[in-house]
C-alpha cells in the first residue's frame, strides 16, 4: 500500500507510453498524466472514481499541476476530508475530491500523512475553497495544514483540546462537562445560579452494565449509580 | 379595619403581587431557536395556538428587551458561549425555558459536541419532554413559568414571603 | 462586458469543442448546456406601483376579522385524542395490577437515547419474570415509538399525554409506579399497535382481522365503514 516508487517519473514512464491502464477499462490520458507527475494509480472502489495516491512532499507540485494545467484543469474542490486509519502507517489520509468542469472528470487524490509529524501543505492558494475544508479536518482529525493563513477550529469550540473524529476518541466525550470551557475563560462571566453537584447531572437511568453496542458510557465525571 | 372596609370599590393589594402579576402576564421571549424545535415555537406565536392569549407572544431578538430565554433546540459547546453570553445581555429578573428533550438533557444527543442540558451552563426554570415538544407543551411551559414568577419577590430570585394572616 | 463578448456557456460542438475532444474523448459542458433558461415575464404597471397588491393583502387581513376564529383555547381545549398519537410511553398494567412487562430489555437494547433502565426480577407468579424496576428518563425519551414496536408482550405503549412539563430534572424520572396504567385506558392504542405493526409482519395473514378484532376509528362510528388499510 504504501509501496510508492521512489523514482515515479521512471516508472511512470512506460505507463504513459502504453496507454492501456491496468485500472480503468477505456485508456484514460488523465491516469497517464497523472501517473507522470507522480501519482500512484489506486485501484477502483464501487463509485468508479480514480483514485491516486501521492506523497506527500510531492503533493504541492502535483496539486499546482491538476489546477493549472490545461490538460488537467480541476477547477474546482469538492471535498477536503481527514481520515483516521489506526492501524495503517501513515496513519491518516487527506482525502481531495477534484472535479474538472472543463473536461467533467472527477477524481480524488489520497495524501498520506504520518502521525508524528501531521502536516499537510493547504492548497488554499490554489482553491480558495479549501479554507473551510482544512479547517474542518484539522478540526476533527488533528491534520495541519501548512500555509493555511487562519487554521482555527471550526466545529469545536476554540479551547477544545481533543481531535474527535480519531478513531481512538470516545464518541461520548472525554470529559463531556463544563470544565474545559472554564479553562478558556470564555463561558463564565458570571457564577452559574444553579451548581449541580456530580452525578445528579444525570438521573439515575444512566446504566454502566450492558452496554449492547458494545461502547461504554464514557463520561468519568459521573459516578456509578448504586446498582444493587 | 383598612383601606377596603372605607372604600368597597377598592382593592388594595402588595407591591409584590402586583409587580409578579404584571411580569408573568407580559414575558417577552428571547428565542433561542437552534433547531427543529424552532419550528414549533414558531407555531405556538401562530394563530393556532397563539402564544398571546398568556401575554408572551413579543419575540424581541434582542437580549436586552426580553425576559425569558426559550432555548429550542440541540446546544453544543461551540455555540454554549454564545448561548451564556445572550442570558447574561438580558436584563434581571430573567428565566430560561428549556424546550425539548435535546435542551433539557441532550436527549438523543450523547456525544462529545452537545451540551448535555442546557443547566450547564444556564439556570433553567422549566424544562419540556417532547422531540420536539408540542405547541401545546411549550404553553403548558409558559404556564408553569407563569406560576413560578407568582411564586416570586419582588427582584425575581426569593421566594415570595406568605401574606400574614391573623 | 456584452454577452457576446463573453460567453458564459459555449455549445457544446463549437471549434474549441474539438481539440478538447480529440484530447480526452469527453464534450465540453455536457451537463451544463442541458440546463434550461429561467423565463421571468415583464411586470405589470399594477405590479410596478405596489399600491394594489400591498391593497389586497391589507383586505386579506382585514377579512380574516370577519372569519372563524382558529385558535385553540389550549388549557380548556386539549388536542384531538387520537390512538396514533406518540405521547409519553407507558406501561400496560393487567387486570391483576401486575405489569405486562416480563424485563426482557429489548426496549432498553432499541432505546435511540437509551433512556429506559430495567432491573429484572422474579415473582412467584406463573409468568415469573417482572421489573424489579423500570425507569424512563422523560427527559430524554424522544417518543420514537421503538420501545412500542420491539416489545413482544405488548407491555409497553405510547399513551396520549404529551404535556410533561417540570422545574427539576428529577421530575422527569418516571418509575413504574408512574409508568404502570390500567390496560383499560390502553384499548384503543393496542389495537392501533396490533394493526399497525402487523402490516410489517411477512408472516401475518393480511386477509384475517388482528386479534381483538378490526379497529375502527371512531370518527366512522355508525357509518359501518371500518378503517382497514390491509
């Protein structure tokens, strides 16, 4: 999988001369172009969509080249995604949805991005679009972008200090309480009327015993009700 | 012996009861309204069910001309300082409905980005069951509202002191 | 700019077309020339002016004093009691004061909210199972009926209250002392539940009438016209 030659333009060589991609059943020239700057020809999923991969130190130039290239000229951004694959080194993917009005092809590019050091370079100046993508990326998986001009969080609030959409997240929250947001100084500007002591934020219906989907409940704050 | 015993046509009554009488009879809502209970809300102002026969039907859209904060909807934490920060704009006495069960509890909402009830971050008076609550609750809730301020002193916080009788 | 100057949408076989073409195979703008124009009509003097339209909503306005009135007094005048009404789920008490519920925690498994809590117990009873307790935070119940569709014994329906309203969370919590209620008020949702749900059912016999017989709707009452969307 992650087994992307070293040198792609010698590689790639031989598949741009002979135009009989092993992955798509009509020669496609896209592949072929994109196999020269660098790209790996990702096998096809249900949706029939291209699928490359590219490294990620490569990724700028093969991004400059999908947009400004006459022969590519993908317009438009449809989709920046962060995605989390525990297991897989590199663990996460920056996942680009492209689409070329000019020649209506969409494709989508797969950048790897290693877990110690997630960064990514932002291709804000080519589609202005991507702000609020990589936003929203960084926001839920941790990626950064590199060259993003403004890269805050956007769906969590500012002083959030946890990346939820990793897989290694409970989906109930680490500490789904208050105190986070007291510690930003954003929230309290005056003492609450009504301080519920732990546990009776909750009623007592709140069960720690079988869990049918298989995820506990997750909040550390509340203690376990008396179950007799 | 008084005032009522001299003159028949008059009633004379507590400073208290009248300013109670006059604020639970003209609340003025702060909508909230974050999601589908919205669209009920906006019902009950309707000529349905008329939210104007209880004196509550002047949704001002700002914080600083109302008194009771209807919070409709799903809460989360990036909009819970934005929700503090329009209850501390309104002026005291102040209350908080919380319509739903999204509001009250976070209902079917148990994950990482919903406030948990909106009691986390806000005094609520009455809470509503329903997803989404009826016209009619939210009513029912404006009602229960109403017999609280009655219950309440003149700042709008103690409890009202029992009217002594011999 | 002038529209001739600029073309928004070239057709799809214009020159340029072809170089394109003969590079990838694929027209230009396929799916765009397919889009048609938005026709809009020249308005009208009456239009232009305002006054008449801007006159004939006041008279709607106006009218709508002179017509029947459409509020619902809500306190005196409560909503229609129908059986398909999603309230607040309930517990169907037998005539012996026992609950139908054998704990069997389906509901509790189906939950969206997970709002139910059942702790199971036995009686000396021929049906030896029972909730020790069952309890429903109403004020995360969201009224989604699953609770009602999944529960094999019929035990747990949704009744027509829909007005719960409270100043402690802790009011909401409804223990089976508050759930349990007469299987008498029930009739007419187990009968609404039994055809309804059977309609799922691969296995039910479309053509026999549920058991308890066919449900009427009382508003057809003496027009021996029952409802059966069999």
């Amino acid at each position: 999988m992650a087994d992307v030659p070293a040198n792609p333009s010698s590689s790639s060589n031989p598949a741009a001369a002979a135009p009989a991609a092993p992955v798509a059943p009509p020669p496609d020239p896209l592949i072929a172009a994109l196999t020269a700057l660098g790209a790996e020809a990702l096998p096809l999923t249900q949706d029939l969509l291209p699928v490359f991969r590219v490294e990620r130190d490569a990724w700028p130039s093969v991004a400059r080249a999908l947009r400004r290239d006459p022969q590519l000229s993908f317009e438009m951004l449809i989709d920046v995604a962060g995605v989390d694959f525990p297991k897989r080194r590199p663990r996460f993917e920056v996942v680009y949805h492209l689409w070329s009005l000019t020649w209506n092809k969409v494709i989508r590019v797969k950048v790897g991005v290693p877990e110690e050091d997630p960064q990514v370079a932002s291709v804000i100046d080519l589609w202005p679009t991507a702000d609020w993508h990589e936003r929203e990326a960084f926001d839920m998986v941790g990626v950064k972008f590199a060259g993003h001009p403004d890269l805050r969080r956007i769906l969590m609030p500012d002083d959030y200090p946890w990346h939820p959409l990793r897989k290694d997240f409970p989906v109930e929250g680490i500490d789904n309480s208050i105190s986070y947001v007291k510690a930003g100084g954003v929230l309290m500007t005056r003492e609450l009327d009504v301080d519920r002591p732990a546990g009776q934020d909750r009623t007592p219906v709140d069960r720690s015993h079988g869990d049918p989907a298989g995820y506990s409940d997750g909040t550390p704050t509340l203690p376990e009700e008396g179950r007799s | 012996m008084g005032v009522e015993d001299k003159f028949p046509e008059v009633v004379t009554s507590r400073l208290t009861d009248l300013v109670g009488w006059a604020r639970k009879n003209s609340l003025w809502p702060m909508p909230l309204g974050l999601s589908c209970c919205a669209i009920e809300m906006m019902a009950t102002v309707g000529p349905r069910f008329d939210l104007s026969r209880f004196g509550a039907e002047v949704f001002r859209f700002s914080p600083r001309q109302s008194d009771v904060m209807i919070v409709a909807g799903t809460l989360t934490w990036k909009m819970a300082s934005v929700a503090r920060r329009i209850y501390d704009q309104m002026p005291d006495p102040k209350w908080v409905i919380a319509m739903g069960v999204c509001a009250s509890s976070g209902g079917l909402y148990r994950n990482y980005a919903v406030v948990p009830g909106v009691d986390r971050i806000l005094p609520v008076d009455v809470y509503t069951m329903g997803c989404p609550p009826r016209p009619d609750t939210l009513i029912r809730a404006v009602m229960e509202l109403q017999k609280k301020i009655d219950e309440l002193a003149i700042d709008g916080r103690r409890p009202r002191e029992p009217v002594f009788v011999q | 700019m002038s529209p001739e100057s600029a073309p928004v949408l070239p057709p799809p076989a214009a020159g340029a077309a072809s170089a394109a073409s003969a590079a990838s195979g694929a027209p230009r703008f396929a799916a765009a020339v397919a889009n048609p124009k938005v026709m809009r009509h020249a308005l009208t003097t009456n239009e232009k002016l305002f006054v008449g339209p801007f006159l004939k909503s006041l008279l709607y306005t106006f009218s709508r004093m002179f017509k029947k009135d459409i509020t619902r007094r809500y306190p005196e005048q409560k909503m229609e009691n129908k059986p398909s009404l999603h309230g607040v789920p309930v517990l169907v008490m037998k005539e012996d004061g026992a609950p139908r519920c054998v704990a069997c925690g389906l509901c509790e498994f189906v939950c969206p909210p997970r709002a139910i809590d059942i702790q199971p117990g036995e009686t000396d009873r021929p049906i030896e199972r029972e909730p020790k307790s069952f309890v429903i935070d109403m004020l995360r119940c969201i009224e989604c009926s699953y609770c009602e569709e999944v529960c094999p014994e019929e035990a747990i329906v949704m009744s027509t209250d829909y007005e719960v309203v409270g100043r402690r969370r802790e009011d909401f919590v409804w223990d089976l002392k508050k759930l349990l209620k007469p299987i008498a008020q029930l009739k007419d949702r187990i009968a609404w539940v039994r055809r309804t749900y059977r309609r799922w059912d691969s296995n039910a016999d479309a053509s026999a009438p549920p058991e308890g017989g066919v449900y009427r709707d009382p508003r057809w009452a003496g027009k021996s016209k029952p409802v059966d969307h069999h």
